[in-house]
C-alpha cells in the first residue's frame, strides 16, 4: 500500500466505530499507550543525537535540526495541563485512563523495567500487538538513520485521528459525568500539537536531515510507510480484540 493508501486506511478504520462504550474504549487506550510512550523514546533519540546533551556543551550538527527537534521535544516532554501543571503526554495520556478507569500497572511496569534496563525490556507481561509495534520503533531507533527516526516519526505520528472519534468520546463524557475529561484534553492537545504545528515542524526536520539526497528521501519515505503499516497492524489487532458491546 502507498503512503496515502495507508494513511486513509487508518482515517476510516473499522475500529473507531466500534469505540462507542467505555469498557472498549478503556481497552483501546490500554493498548495504545504503549504507542504513545515509544513516541517519546523516538524524540528523544533526536534530540540526543542532533543536540549536544553533555558538559562541556559544544554546538552540534545543524543549527535548524537543533531548533526544531528542541521545540518539539518542549512541547511533548512539559505540555500544560488545563490545571496549569506540566506533564509529558504519555503522562498526560495516564492520567487520563486513571480517570476513566483503564488499567496502567502494566505499562507503568513497562516503563519502570525499561528504565533500570536502558532498552525496551522483556518479560514484562504487555499486549502482544503493542510489544510488536514497540519493537519496530526501537529496532529503527537503535539501526535506523536518523532521517528514518525522524520520518517515522513524522509520517507514522501525524493526526489520522478522525473528527467522529473524538465526537463519541465527548457523548461519553457527557454520559459519564466528566470522566473522560482528561481524555479529551488529551486528544485535543494531539490535534493541535501534533497534528498541527509539530507536524510542520517534524516535516522540515527530515528535509533537513535527507538535505535533498534522493537516497535519504528514498528511504525516510520508505520508514514512515512502514511506521504506518504498523500502526495498521496496532489497529487491526486491537479491533479484532474487542469485546462485543452495545453503544451507551
């Protein structure tokens, strides 16, 4: 499939439907964050790789590389929450299924073990699907060029949530007394941020990392097409994992 034949196949996924109860959405978000915490791991590998993260500082790389990556970084790594405190968005997106009531011992798990590990940890009990796309993520980040970090990144992240999706999650908030309210903060950050002047942001980045060779454009075009494959592979697997529910 084509990048754009990917990514409408994501936009109108028989998943989203199928969202439209909280037991199956609590599920959905409790495969998903696996997704949102190796986002973060893949900024990072960026930043540590286009900026200088040591002392003695010294200038490193591209100036441009270095401004862009370093504003991304600031707004996925201390975004502001509507109580004015600062949280990553995998933080913020675990504060949001505490509120609903999803699971989070085993991502938190996850995170802890990978921590004390310094890679992507094993025998941590996760969704296999999840472990899956996490494994794509981290074998590009320690393999890959940095321009196919910064495409899959790029490409493989941009707002293919569509508008109905987050149109249910506010009728379930609405039903369920404000208990989603998180969750919707946090998607409207995702449009916003991610889908808007990151992505902008994230696009030049990989222009300027591929710097106009036909080789590097090649292959970062290629690593996003695969980001998203596996992202599709992320949906068809949770969809095909839900429980049978009827809608609120």
């Amino acid at each position: 499939m084509t990048t754009t034949a990917l990514k409408q196949a994501l936009r109108t996924h028989r998943l989203y439907p199928r969202l439209n109860h909280p037991e199956a959405l609590r599920h959905f978000m409790e495969h998903h964050v696996y997704a949102v915490w190796d986002f973060m791991s893949l900024v990072k590998k960026l930043q540590m790789e286009l900026t200088c993260v040591q002392v003695p500082w010294v200038p490193v790389g591209q100036a441009e590389a270095r401004h862009l990556i370093n504003e991304i970084v600031a707004g996925e790594e201390a975004d502001v929450l509507p109580d004015g405190r600062y949280l990553s968005h995998f933080e913020m997106y675990v504060e949001a299924m505490q509120q609903c009531g999803a699971e989070v011992s085993s991502v938190l798990a996850l995170v802890s073990a990978a921590q004390a590990k310094g890679s992507l940890p094993g025998g941590v009990e996760v969704p296999q699907a999840a472990r899956e796309f996490m494994e794509y993520s981290f074998g590009l980040i320690e393999h890959g060029g940095l321009h196919e970090v910064a495409a899959a990144f790029t490409i493989g992240r941009e707002d293919l949530i569509p508008d109905m999706f987050q149109g249910m999650v506010e009728t379930m908030n609405e039903a369920e007394k404000g208990k989603w309210s998180l969750y919707l903060y946090y998607l409207e950050r995702h449009i916003e941020v991610d889908g808007g002047q990151h992505a902008d942001m994230a696009k030049r980045l990989v222009a300027t990392l591929c710097g106009g060779d036909p080789n590097k454009e090649k292959e970062a075009l290629e690593a996003g097409r695969a980001a998203l494959m596996a992202r599709l592979k992320l949906w068809d697997a949770i969809e095909q994992s839900l429980p049978v529910l009827e809608s609120i």
